[in-house]
C-alpha cells in the first residue's frame, strides 16, 4: 500500500507494520488530511521487509518527508529502526495488540536508548490522532500555513467545550 494524500510533495510519512496496523494509522492520515498537511502512507516492516525500511528512512528526507510516523504492534521495533537511520524526526505510535492490549507496543518504543530518539505517543487511536497533530506542529515552525491550520483546530477544539458546558445539554 503507497498512498498520498494530495499531489503536492508529501512532508510527513506514514509508515506501519502491516496492513492491519491501518486501522490505526488511519486516525493520522485523518487529521493530516484535515490540517491540509501532504502525507504518504506504506507498509514498511521491519522484520519482513528491512531493507525496505532502510531504504525509505535513507531517502525519505531526499524525497521532501520532514516527519515520519511510524506505528507498530508487538514487538514493534519499525519506530526506532526507522529511527536509527534517519536523522528526520520520528514520531512512534504503538498499534494495539491483542496479546498485551498494546502496553509490549508502548514499552518497545518508548525505551529506546539514549542517542536515538523516538517520540512516543498514546497507545491506538489518541497516539495516532496526537502523532499528526504533532507532526503539524513540528512543520508549522516553517510552514505558516500549518501553523494557522493548528491554530484554528485548537480554536475549534475551544469554541466546542465552551459551546456545551453541561455534559448531555446543549448551549
């Protein structure tokens, strides 16, 4: 699966696991799409396919990516092997697993050892939401565009709760 999000030259990349870790990912790609921010999305494992995932991490700031989001369930090593070959920031999301609910996701990202950084979200849906949110952010210190798209989303995100202050009423 390569998809993109617009014709414009994709700034963020989306990488997973497996097919299956769309489900997830998915909630990344919603945003980016909503924020207007260009994105493509592949499978890239680390364990089946790892010069795979070499090569798109080498490439990947050649292309145009600035951010990279990568989510992964289990043992979930494609974050911080995307990571060690990229010095573009890398942004993790542990994908929820069915053995471990997505805590053996969250532990295998977030420890990774000092001298390559993987910023680790939320487990599933919030971590993938925040993972493109975030990714925004990071691009927004040189796109005004992006800027001005998060600043509205967090505008909106206000104007809702102070719209309905009485949970089950409305205003």
């Amino acid at each position: 699966m390569v998809m993109t999000a617009t014709t414009a030259t994709p700034l963020v990349g989306i990488i997973m696991g497996s097919q299956s870790d769309w489900a997830t990912m998915q909630h990344a790609a919603d945003v980016l799409r909503t924020l207007g921010v260009p994105f493509e999305a592949e499978v890239v494992s680390a364990h089946r396919t790892p010069d795979k995932l070499f090569a798109y991490a080498e490439a990947a700031r050649d292309r145009g990516i600035q951010v990279i989001i990568a989510g992964a369930g289990g043992a979930a090593h494609l974050p911080g092997m995307c990571a060690s070959k990229t010095s573009l920031p890398v942004l993790g999301v542990p994908v929820q697993s069915q053995a471990l609910n997505g805590l053996d996701s969250l532990l295998s990202i977030v420890q990774m050892p000092a001298g390559v950084p993987v910023a680790t979200l939320a487990i599933g849906k919030a971590g993938a939401t925040n993972a493109g949110l975030l990714a925004t952010q990071i691009l927004a210190a040189q796109y005004p565009e992006y800027l001005q798209a998060i600043e509205n989303f967090r505008q909106q995100q206000t104007d809702k709760v102070l719209a309905n202050p009485i949970p089950g009423e409305q205003a």
